[in-house]
C-alpha cells in the first residue's frame, strides 16, 4: 500500500484520512494540519521525510503563476527544501490540468452556459489555470486577489491588468510571511466575517480557493455556482445554508470529502514514481485520462423559480 500525507499549515480540524484504490494501487491518504505554525509543519516533513511514498503541501502554495511567470514564497521555499528524500507537491501541477479541465466539464457535462456570465474569481494567482480557462470560456471574470489576499477593496477585471499587476507586486510580496496573505490555522475555524458583499451578489458564479472564498462570505448566496476544492462536511452543509445551488469540487471524493490538489497531485507522483522535478504536464494528463477523474457535483439548493 502506497502511503501520502499532506502537511498543511491549515486547522487540524479538517484533518482527513482515507483508504482508496486508484489504477489497482491501494492508497492511504491522510490530511495533517499543524494551526498555521511553520515551526510544527517543518518537524513533521522532516519526520514523515523518506517514511511515506509522497507528501502534499497544504495550506500554502510554493509557486504562484501570472501568465508565463512564476514567483516563489519565501515559507513555500522553505517547507519544500525541508524534505531530501520523499517526492514532494504544492498541488500548482494539477491546478493548470485537472482544474482547466473542470472548467470544460463545468460547461460541456453540466450545461453551465459561461459566455458573458459574471464569475468572481477569488484568487487567480493560485488558480491560473482556473481563472485562464474561464476567461477563454467567454467568462466576465472579476479578479479577486487584492480583495481576499490583501484586504484591499481593489477589483481587477482584465486577465492583461491582472499580469501586469502580479509582475509588480509579486516579487516584495513572495518574502513576506504566508499568513500575511491567506487564512491559516484556527482563522479556519472561525465563522466569516461578511465584507465585499456587493462582489459576490453581482457574480453568478464564485470560483477559486474556499478559505479565501468563505472568509468574507455573506449570510445569503442564493442561486450561486460555486467552483472550488478541499471542502469538509462541515463546509458543504455551510453552502447549502446559504442556499448556493450547485457545488462543484474540482477534486473528486475521497472517503467522504474532496482533497485539496495537493494531495492528489502527490497521489499521481507516487503512481508515476517520479520526482516532482521530473514529472511534464502529458505525464499528469496521461494518468488522468487513465484515471477519469471527474469533478464532485452537488445541487444544494434549487435553481430560482424551481
């Protein structure tokens, strides 16, 4: 049995395991969350380090991408060059295949029409692929990232001015701690803090990381598409109070829950036997094909007038 473990810097109240088979491989899986201490997540890689046949970074990213650039967190850099032995992934390699390709699923499988629609995208530069296949899709795409990364009431509504932005401000921001920018440990845990409301009620679709997404979610967002990964129990029953109506997790369900992209991606790494250095973009959509991995759809609430 091949065994995956992500350390994520998020709550260990999301902490997950599952037994799954994929390809005739039998799979431990297993979520370990360390409440946003860095300290705590760099002693369990280094303990877990050449024990396990691949790990998952959770909770935060190593590589963030704007067009054909990439830039490096300063802490991701860090939790990476932590493990020697172990094949390691932040999950960006699945982010620009599998969630391109749930994009298409959501317009072709789903009937989801997305020329024109209004779609906020609460983080691109942890989605690219995400946010590049809905705007090839035709898709009104409100760029979200000063907004829910920075707290800046800052709508970018151009994939070009988004770049542009990325490419100035990116290269200061990637030094600064994680937690500067993005909801770890017990801020997970805490109920939302609603803001920005007029943003979510104009789009139609909200799509992108769900901390980013829920920490200013409002009480009500009736009709809503919602496109997202790494979601508990918890998290769905969240949604469906706030009456959104469909629910699509670009992951698919492992024991009762979908996994973050870090955690499948490691899946893949330990299938292909590879490090993640090594592994191209055809090996991904080989095995993925391979696979038919679909996303998690679940209708929440009734379409208005239903």
């Amino acid at each position: 049995m091949k065994r995956v473990v992500s350390v994520s810097l998020g709550s260990s109240s999301r902490d997950h395991r599952a037994q799954i088979e994929l390809l005739g491989e039998h799979f431990d899986i297993e979520r370990i969350g360390t409440d946003g201490s860095i300290d705590r997540a760099l002693e369990k890689l280094r303990a877990l380090d050449g024990t396990v046949d691949a790990i998952g970074l959770g909770g935060i990213d190593v590589y963030l991408y704007a067009g054909t650039k990439r830039f490096a967190l300063r802490d991701g850099l860090r939790l990476l060059e932590a493990v020697k032995i172990t094949p390691v992934v932040d999950g960006s390699g699945l982010k620009n295949t599998l969630e391109r390709a749930a994009v298409q699923y959501l317009r072709d499988r789903l009937g989801v029409h997305l020329e024109g629609r209004k779609v906020l995208m609460v983080s691109a530069l942890d989605r690219f692929g995400m946010a590049q296949a809905l705007v090839d899709a035709g898709a009104n795409v409100m760029f979200g990232d000063f907004i829910f990364a920075l707290d800046l009431d800052k709508p970018v509504r151009g994939l070009a001015e988004f770049e542009a932005l990325a490419e100035k401000y990116l290269p200061d921001a990637c030094k600064l701690p994680f937690q500067f920018f993005y909801p770890t440990g017990k801020k997970q845990d805490r109920p939302p803090q609603p803001k920005y409301s007029e943003y979510y009620a104009e789009a139609e679709i909200i799509a992108g990381d769900f901390h980013f997404m829920r920490q200013f979610m409002p009480d009500r967002l009736d009709g809503k598409v919602v496109l997202t990964n790494t979601l508990t129990a918890r998290d769905v029953a969240e949604l469906r109070d706030r009456r959104v109506r469909m629910l699509v997790t670009t992951t698919p369900d492992f024991g009762g829950r979908s996994f973050g992209t870090n955690v499948v991606e490691a899946a893949l790494l330990a299938l292909l036997g590879k490090r993640w250095e090594d592994v191209t973009q055809a090996d991904y959509k080989r095995l993925l094909d391979e696979l038919k991995f679909e996303p998690r759809v679940l209708e929440l609430a009734p379409a208005a007038g239903a």
